[in-house]
C-alpha cells in the first residue's frame, strides 16, 4: 500500500517556526512555576528544546534541491555527450542511405532532439547494436569498432549518471517528509504549550497572554503590536 504524504499542519516557515519555539520555550521558563502546574514541567521543556535542535539540524530544501540540481546538471551533458556519439553514428549511415530508407530508419534516431531520458538510452543502445549488425556495409564510409564503442561507453555513462539523479530526486522527497513530520511534531508541542501559557495569563496579565500567542506572518505580528500600542 503507498505512503499517504505528509501535510503540514503550519503555514509558515520552518525558520519562523524554529525561533517562535524557542521564543515561546523562553517564556516558559519564565512562567515555569505556573506551567508545572499542568504537568508541564522542566524536564519537558528540555524535550521541547532537544526537538527544536533536532529539527535545525536537518538539511533544508534548498540545500536537497542543490545537490539534485548537480546531478540533474551532470546528467544532461551526459546526455549531450551520447547524442553526440550518435549523431556521429548517424552522418555515416546518412551518407550510406537515404535517410528515408529502411535501413535508416532502423536506428529510429528521427526525433533524438525530443527524447524522453529513458527513449534517448534506449535509442542508444539501438543504435550501437543496429550499427554492429551493419558494420560491414558501412565500412566504407568510416564506421568500425571504435565508433560504435563510443556510444556504449556514452550510453553506460548516461545510464549511470541517470541513476545517480533519480537517487537524489528520491532523497529530496525523503527529506522533505522527513522535515514535515518532524515540523509537525514540533508544531503541535509549541501549540500544547501556548495553549498552556494562554490559559495561565487570560485572565491577569495581557501581556503575558501576548507571549503565547502563535503567528504565521511577520505582518501577524506587526498588526497585534499596533493594536496593543493603540490599547495603551
């Protein structure tokens, strides 16, 4: 059965959830007596702060989609180097047939230009063994052992450099639910605990009450700060 993917239950940024965590973990060591209270005591708190570090150490997005963007990089001047050897293939049988010829047409090079990554190795090595079946014909315009060698080694080498940028493809989705889940979990403990020093300060200190609330912009914040100054 597939994996469900993982939402987030946040719509701000991990960097804007990573320090509003500790903003408000600071406040509760401030109110620690209260909170204990509720059960909510140091140890836990401490728990909160292992978590929060946990999760800036986990490697971001654009850290993830860099790499991937090197191999997706390398990948495509593979790619470039096998239709070269093709090609190179290609301008000897064109000057042996016809290129509407079915002898041509059998190394179904027509569209190598459009070709999907997997239809472009695939071609390659269909043109390596055609080229082989029809190596004594097209001696006489250069093609030999050599040539054709050319596009196997550009083939193993497209291949590998393919696989290597699918595995980082794969490793970003990975991390990317990997920091959504444990953006959740810290997410739902800072709301645990803002709901705690909310309910602490409703009702004897505003300000207070103010410390836990939770925005999910900076302009959140900046609005709340007017309307309290136009409340003094």
């Amino acid at each position: 059965m597939k994996k469900q993917a993982v939402n987030r239950k946040y719509n701000f940024p991990d960097a804007d959830l990573y320090v509003q965590s500790l903003e408000r973990i600071r406040y509760a060591q401030r109110d620690i007596a209260q909170f204990t209270k509720y059960g909510y005591d140091k140890h836990r708190l401490k728990a909160f702060m292992d978590k929060c570090e946990k999760f800036r150490q986990l490697p971001d997005d654009d850290e993830v989609l860099g790499d991937q963007m090197v191999t997706t990089e390398k990948k495509s001047i593979s790619a470039e180097k096998l239709k070269g050897a093709i090609r190179s293939v290609m301008t000897r049988v064109g000057m042996k047939y016809s290129n509407r010829s079915g002898r041509y047409r059998k190394f179904g090079t027509a569209k190598l230009g459009d070709m999907t990554d997997a239809q472009l190795l695939f071609c390659g090595r269909r043109v390596a063994r055609v080229a082989r079946q029809q190596i004594d014909f097209l001696a006489e315009v250069g093609m030999n052992e050599n040539v054709i060698q050319k596009v196997v080694d550009a083939c193993r080498q497209f291949e590998n450099a393919l696989n290597i940028q699918q595995d980082k493809v794969a490793e970003r989705d990975i991390a990317v639910e990997r920091r959504t889940e444990q953006g959740n979990i810290l997410y739902d403990e800072l709301v645990t605990l803002c709901n705690i020093g909310k309910d602490i300060w409703v009702e004897t200190d505003l300000a207070k009450y103010e410390n836990y609330t939770i925005y999910e912009s900076n302009n959140d914040q900046k609005i709340a700060r007017k309307e309290r100054q136009g409340e003094v």
